[in-house]
C-alpha cells in the first residue's frame, strides 16, 4: 500500500507515529522525534519492535474510532513504544516474537484507555503506566513461551557495530567507549540512552544532544534531577550501583523534567521541588527494587510515575500559596513556552475579571469620593465610590448651586455596569434640599443588581420614581436603569457605586475594579484597565468608533483577500480566514502560511493572545502590529503592553535567556499603539493607528519593527509594515 493511500486511511499517519517518540519526553519536536528515532535504532530489533508497535497500537485506536487528536498527539503510542523496545531487547526476533509483539502493542492500547480512564477522573496524567503494567504481564506470560528465545544481542557489540557500520562504526564505538569521561557523567549520559532501552554513551550523547535542541530549561532539569540523586546517594552513603543497575536513575532525569517544567511553570519554586523529591525517588526505587527482583522483574520507570503522580494530587488539596509552584494551565509542550507564555499572561490579563464591570454611566463624571474616602467610605464600606459631573472649571454646578436642577449631574441617566437581574429596588425617598442629608433613609433610592451568586452591584442617591426598571427584570450592561437624584445620606446629587458579595442594602464592599476606563487629565488620555478608580479622577467609559468595531470585529467564516507590495518584488496576494477551534478558541488562518493567530474581544478591546506558525509570514507581522487595539478613538492616546519573552525577540539572546529564565527573566518584548490625528474630524471615520514593537535587553533596543494601520469607515483598509527599513504595504481587497 502506497504512503498516499495509508495516510488517506489513517490520517496523521507521519505525525502520530513522530510524535509517540518524543512524547516520552514531553515534546513534540519533530528535531527532537528524528534524533530519538534514530537512537532506538542503535539496536535494531529493538528500534524495529518499536516502531511496529506504534503503528500498531495507532492504527487500532483509529480503527475502534478513539480520539483521532489523541492519536495524532502520541498519546496512544507512546506507551506501546516502550513496549516494543522493551521485548526487542529482550526477545530474539522472528515470526512467533513479532505476533506476540502485536497482541502487546494491542494490550498496551487498552490498559492505556483503562489507565487514562482511572487517573483522568482526578485531572492526572497516565504517564508510562500502561507500559509497566503491558510489559510486566507480558514478561511474565512469555516466560511460558517455549517459541520465544532470549536475545544474545549486546554481548558482542563489536560485531553488531561492524553490522552496522563497518570498521568505521567500530572505530567510532570504541572511541567513545574510551572517551575520559567522570563516571557521573558518563552514567549520566548512559541513563539518558536507557529510557529508549540503549545502553551506550554514543545513545545518550544523542539524546542530550536533542534535549538540549527542544529545551535548554528541560535539559538543565536532566542535569538536576540526575546529580541532585547522585549527591544524595553519595552523602546517605547508599549503594551508587543501584543507579547503574539497568540504568534505572532515569527516573530521577524524568521526573526532573516532569515536574520541574511540564506539569508546573518552571521558576525557583519547581526547581526547589525536584531537590526536595529526589530522595523520595530514592526511597521507592530501593523498596520496589527489592519487591520486583522477587519476581525477577525491573521497576523501570515506576518511581517516576508514582512520585509525579502523589506530587501532582496533593497539589490539588491547596488552600493557599498556588503559585509556589503554579501549576501549567495551558500545556504548550515546551518548558519555554510554558513559562513565557504564563508570564505574559499573568502581566496582561493578571488582573482581569472573571465579571467585567464598566462605570455606571455615559460621558465624563469626576470621583468625588474614592476608596477609603474621608467622609462615608470606611469600614466596611470602604471600596466604594461617588461621582459628580463637572465643568471645564472643576465646577459641579451652574448658578448660586442652590438646587439640584443646579448640578450637572442631577438626572443623568445610571446605567448598568455589567449583565445581571435586578434584586432590589427602593424607590420612595424625597429628594434632598442642596447641603441637607436623610440620615433616616441612608441610602435614599437605591437599586441592586445580581450578577453572579456572590457578586452584586448597588447604586444608590437615585431619583425618586425614575426607575426603568423592576424587580425581577433582565438588564444588559449599559442599559438606562433611573437618573442620577439627591436622596439619602447625600448632601449635593451624586451617584454611588460599590460592588458586593451579599444582595442586602448595607452590605459591605467588595475590592473589585473596573474592567477598562479612560483617565482624562489635561487633554490627555489614558487607558486604565483593571483597575479602581482614585480620588479626584476625572474618568469615562470606552466610547467606541465604529470604524475601529468594525475593523477588528473578526467572525468566524470572515474570509480576507490581502494584496502585499514591496519595493523592487512582484505584488503577491495572501488569504486569511477567521475560524474557530474546537474549545472556542477563535483564530485568523493564513493559507499560505498555515500559521494561526489567535484573539479574543473584550467589547472593549481586541487582543491577539497567541500565535502558531512561521514567524516569517505576514500574519506574524500583523499579529506584531495589532496586538492591542482599544475600539474607541482618543487622539494621541497611547496604548502599551508586553509579549511573551520568545515572540519577538534576538534568536541568540532567547538562547542565553532559556537557560537562566526560570530565575532571571532580562529580555523583554514591547509594543506601543499611539492613536494619530483624524483626516475627518466631524465624521471620525478616517484615521491611523502607529504601534511599535521593539525587543530589549535591559534598556538597550536589540530588534524593532512599525506598523502603521489606515482605518475607513468601511474598517482597516491598508497597513503599512516598516521592519528594518523594509516597507510592506498590504491592501484588503475584501474582507471589510
């Protein structure tokens, strides 16, 4: 059967069998892939076995119809693999063997699905598992296996080298047989070629080598885990050929790596983690040791599984201190991608909201009263706020501000600050005369809204009979719900505002920011975004342009045709789509390119969060010089904000800064959006945006790039592209 025809049957043939070796690794570099291939090959029976066991164990978890990306992942071969380069080794091949080496790819299938099963009720990963239990039980049954021979292969390496290679490969095998090397290293080394069951120098050499090519912090784990067991078995005064019995200290190197930078954000924390687990490892390793030679069994990579495992629940059971270590939410199959990626996050959307709040009304108000305040806002009721409409003077009335008909801000309409229910509505409260108070009726006219089960917001001082709305009606964020009044404990009209845990008048505050908001100081503009608004503040809500909404309001299905022109090139054009992933994840698809960038939209704000693919393309570039945009329109504004570490950045400095990054991050990746004067200014329809991206280190500016991006009234019409004095003009035919 053809490649073609196989991988029509079985698609992501190439893919589930490449990634089934490195996932042994927790990777999926497909570098890293060829290299270990290449290493189970040392033997070749068993690189052999190996390999018909993958396809094997794949090709009947698609034809039983199993989850065809947990196939193309490697999830389903991994362990089978294991499998196969375990009874290679072991067995002689021939017919007989290789039967009984599908049947045990077929088990180990199935007890994978059984493991994966038990552990994933608990969020916990199968691990290796499913190979230990497979191979024990095969070990066992074959021992009856008259047919089955045991392998003579590994007495006389220098005959298989010769077989292998010719007096060349003996030369080179025994050079590094007899390379000066410190026996902790070369053990090192050795116990890294034993986890694909090589036992030569040459086989560890090559894995460190691909390590270190996927991950500087997961090869730097090896080295710690390893030496860390070392030290310890030295200063206990344990046996130190227990680590060289069969190699097994590579269960020290995969729980290193494990824990010190997959399943948990690789910093100080995790490190100190896979110190303090080494002897743990330890202590399991000589006590099943002792059980299974019993049975004249190897323990293989049992410590590992059951130390990650206990490691990984008991971190579930914490009350406090969930960052020490932080557990990975978004797995990205790279320590480095793990850890820029959390750290960008956390600096972008650290303080986001579970339930975004917007203020409690249209235009410009000032924060007369903020957090803590000096009159009303203490105790408990401390984070709250009251706001006043002023003039360009400071005012907050008109006249002698002897009436309330005076004061800016009496009977502008309150709206709702997010999506809720209305629980509470008190509307019989007179109205204050100017500089008197209803002491009796604190709160005067008041209104409460039900967002989730423990978050409530209040509004209070409202005009008495203005309500829009009733008890038990559905509101929208931005929806009028009364006018601003003069009732209650409020000597001048005023609004006040606090979010709440309890659905009581009286209850006391939440310290729950604003989601985003405009600061205004002197004709200048700011964004703030999670954030609370302080004292004397004059702030407002994002009013949106419907020009920049309708520029970056990407839909799934939205289909863009782009014409790209550099001086001294022929014009090219590229198409991008928006779609949708299978857990709502939305993306711009580039065809030419295959790359992916992902966003989200606030209502308020577009965002690019991620990007997949060549970082060569001209969706990358966007991706660089839209990566933040607020949807409204304020001259001269200034937008920031920061990518991860490794997205745009020197490729030499991202090496260096990989191997001390879970200590000391020094690089740094900026972008900068600054809203430019408007070609209409009566109908605000036509206008640039210029961002900036720039890499440093420290201070001192190592890579940039511009963007400009023209806005019409139809949305983006051209962007600009200014990287290293090379300018990329790229116009959307379609797609507005």
């Amino acid at each position: 059967m053809s490649f073609k025809k196989t991988t029509y049957l079985f698609p992501s043939f190439l893919s589930s069998v490449v990634n089934s070796y490195t996932q042994i690794f927790f990777s999926n570099s497909k570098i890293f892939a060829l290299i270990l291939m290449v290493v189970s090959f040392f033997d070749f029976w068993a690189g052999l076995s190996g390999f018909i066991a993958i396809v094997v164990s794949n090709a009947m978890a698609y034809l039983i119809g199993f989850n065809r990306m947990n196939i193309k992942n490697g999830y389903y071969g991994f362990n089978s693999l294991l499998v196969g380069l375990a009874l290679g080794v072991y067995y002689q091949p021939g017919p007989e063997f290789f039967i009984v080496l599908a049947f045990s790819s077929m088990l180990t299938l199935f007890l994978t699905l059984m493991v994966e099963g038990v552990v994933g009720k608990y969020g916990l990963p199968f691990l290796s598992l499913s190979f230990l239990l497979a191979t024990w039980l095969v070990s066992l049954a074959t021992r009856q296996f008259t047919a089955l021979h045991v392998s003579e292969r590994g007495i006389f390496m220098t005959n298989e080298m010769f077989a292998l290679g010719g007096n060349r490969m003996v030369e080179s095998y025994n050079w590094l047989a007899n390379l000066r090397i410190y026996g902790s290293v070369r053990l090192y080394f050795t116990s890294l070629g034993a986890i694909f069951f090589q036992y030569h120098l040459f086989a560890g050499i090559l894995v460190a080598i691909g390590l270190l090519i996927y991950s500087r912090i997961a090869f730097i784990l090896s080295l710690v885990g390893f030496f860390s067991a070392y030290a310890y078995y030295i200063f206990i005064g344990a046996d130190i050929q227990e680590l060289t019995s069969s190699f097994i200290g590579f269960n020290f190197i995969l729980t290193s790596i494990a824990i010190g930078g997959f399943f948990i954000i690789p910093s100080r924390w995790s490190f100190l983690w896979v110190i303090l687990l080494t002897p743990l490892i330890s202590i399991i390793l000589t006590s099943t040791n002792v059980i299974f030679s019993i049975f004249q069994l190897s323990v293989y990579s049992l410590p590992f599984n059951i130390v990650v495992l206990i490691f990984l629940y008991s971190l579930k059971f914490r009350e406090r201190f969930y960052d020490k270590p932080q557990l990975v939410a978004y797995q990205q199959f790279s320590p480095e991608k793990n850890l820029y990626s959390h750290v960008n996050y956390k600096t972008r959307f650290g303080k986001s909201l579970i339930f975004p709040f917007v203020l409690p009304f249209w235009g410009e108000w000032k924060v007369t009263q903020g957090h803590n305040g000096k009159f009303t806002h203490q105790g408990d009721w401390r984070h709250a706020w009251d706001f006043e409409v002023t003039d360009e003077e400071g005012l907050t009335y008109s006249g002698d501000g002897n009436n309330c008909e005076n004061y800016y801000a009496y009977n502008k309409p309150v709206i709702a600050p997010a999506d809720g229910h209305v629980e509470e509505i008190v509307d019989e409260v007179e109205e204050n005369e100017i500089g008197k108070v209803d002491l009796e009726h604190n709160w005067g006219n008041t209104i409460i809204l039900r967002h989730t089960d423990q978050l409530y917001s209040k509004l209070s001082h409202l005009k008495k009979k203005s309500f829009k709305v009733a008890v038990g009606d559905t509101v929208k964020k931005g929806q009028v719900l009364a006018n601003c009044g003069n009732s209650g404990r409020s000597p001048v009209p005023h609004v006040h505002f606090q979010i709440q845990g309890t659905p009581y008048i009286g209850s006391k505050t939440l310290d729950y920011p604003i989601n985003h908001y405009i600061l205004h100081k002197a004709g200048i503009f700011e964004l703030k975004s999670y954030i609370s608004p302080e004292n004397n503040a004059l702030v407002s809500n994002i009013s949106k342009n419907s020009s920049l909404e309708k520029a970056f309001h990407f839909i799934p299905g939205q289909k863009f045709k782009l014409n790209v022109t550099q001086p001294g090139e022929k014009d090219y054009q590229v198409d991008w789509e928006v779609q949708i992933d299978a857990v709502n994840n939305m993306f711009i698809f580039c065809e030419k390119s295959k790359s992916r960038a992902y966003f989200r939209n606030d209502d308020d704000i577009h965002y690019f969060t991620n990007f997949e693919g060549n970082k060569s393309s001209l969706l990358f570039k966007f991706f660089l010089g839209a990566y933040k945009i607020m949807l409204g329109y304020y001259n001269n504004l200034l937008v920031k904000d920061q990518f991860p570490v490794n997205m745009f950045n020197n490729w030499i400095v991202n090496l260096g800064q990989d191997f001390i990054a879970p200590f000391w991050i020094f690089s740094h990746s900026e972008y900068s959006l600054k809203y430019l004067g408007m070609d209409d200014a009566l109908m605000q329809t036509k206008f640039r945006l210029r961002s900036m991206v720039c890499a440093k280190v420290g201070n001192r500016e190592i890579k940039k790039m511009e963007c400009e991006l023209f806005i019409g009234p139809h949305g983006l019409e051209l962007f600009v592209i200014n990287e290293n004095e090379k300018i990329t003009t790229v116009n959307l035919v379609s797609g507005r």
